[in-house]
C-alpha cells in the first residue's frame, strides 16, 4: 500500500506564516519567549486590534497559544514546526527559540 502524504496541514501551516506581520509576530515571540499584545504593539508598531486579528489566526494555525493572567493574556510559539521554518528563514537555530 502506498502512503500518502496529506499536504493540508504544511499548507495552513504556510498560510499563517505568510503575512509579514504575522511572521513578525512570530518571529518575535520564538526569540523572547512570552509576550503580551502591548508589548507586540511596541515591537511591531500596528494597533491593538490589528494584532489581535492576526493573533486569532495565528492560534486557529496552532501556531501560538495563549495563557490568561488576571487582566492579561500572554501568548507564546507553540509549533515546532513553525519555528523550523522561521529558523530557515531567517538562517537562525531553531535550538535557540523559545517554545
């Protein structure tokens, strides 16, 4: 029986990563761990709202996830995955990310 490869996943995987903010975000997020919206506010320059939509679609890709405390959210790379891809990018270790 020949196995099959199921390329849905790479490619929303892919999605997600292909917009420049969002790979920002990301990218931020892999090389210093935890952050808030307003501290990605201040890193990326974009409104509260803007990064909260991309943000949503990040966590729908399974490429962030969040974590409430009292008032704040704090979000966090959780895609190994994803962060091979950003190290290939970027021509960085994916070993020296944090996830």
């Amino acid at each position: 029986m020949e196995n099959r490869i199921d390329y849905t996943e790479q490619a929303a995987l892919l999605k997600a990563l292909s917009n420049p903010v969002r790979l920002q975000i990301v990218h931020a997020l892999l090389r210093s761990g935890c952050r808030n919206v307003s501290c990605m506010e201040q890193g990326t320059g974009m409104s509260q709202s803007c990064i909260s939509q991309h943000l949503q679609k990040l966590r729908s890709a399974g490429v962030v996830s969040a974590q409430r405390s009292g008032n704040e959210v704090y979000y966090r790379a959780s895609s190994r995955d994803a962060a091979s891809l950003v190290a290939a990018l970027f021509n960085e270790e994916a070993a020296n990310y944090v996830l």
